[in-house]
C-alpha cells in the first residue's frame, strides 16, 4: 500500500457581517389612552349604546301616542 504526501487544501473563509431583522413589534395602545382620546372602538360602541337607549325610550312612549291621534280630515 502506497502512502502519498497530502498537502492541507486551505479554504478561504470570507467573513460576511450579518444583520438580523426583526419583524417590526405591532403597536398596542395602551388602554388607559383609549377613553382618553375618544378615538377608541369600544369608545365608540359604549356611546352608541348610551345614545341608543334613550332614543328607544322615547320611540316607545312617542309611537303609541302619535298612533292613538285622530287624523285629522280636510274639507
């Protein structure tokens, strides 16, 4: 069996700067801001259902009263 002299192959390594990305964070709002600006969905939803309920109210008593009126006849 025959030996024969190896040389050391040297590979170049090329040092090459990596950056990481991060993928961006989603804003949070904090909540405590929410009913501070008034710009907030469940802002928005409670004032609705504050203005929706008395307008109801006021539907109930007002429809049967304007349906319970004579109309009255022209000549």
């Amino acid at each position: 069996m025959e030996t024969r002299p190896t040389t050391p192959v040297k590979l170049e390594q090329t040092n090459q700067p990596i950056q990481l990305v991060r993928p961006p964070e989603p804003h949070i709002e904090n909540p405590a801001n929410w009913m501070q600006y008034g710009n907030s969905q469940a802002e928005i939803i409670m004032a609705t259902a504050v203005l929706i309920s008395p307008i109801s109210g006021l539907l109930q008593v007002l429809i049967p009263v304007i349906l319970r009126q004579p109309q009255k006849k022209t000549r």
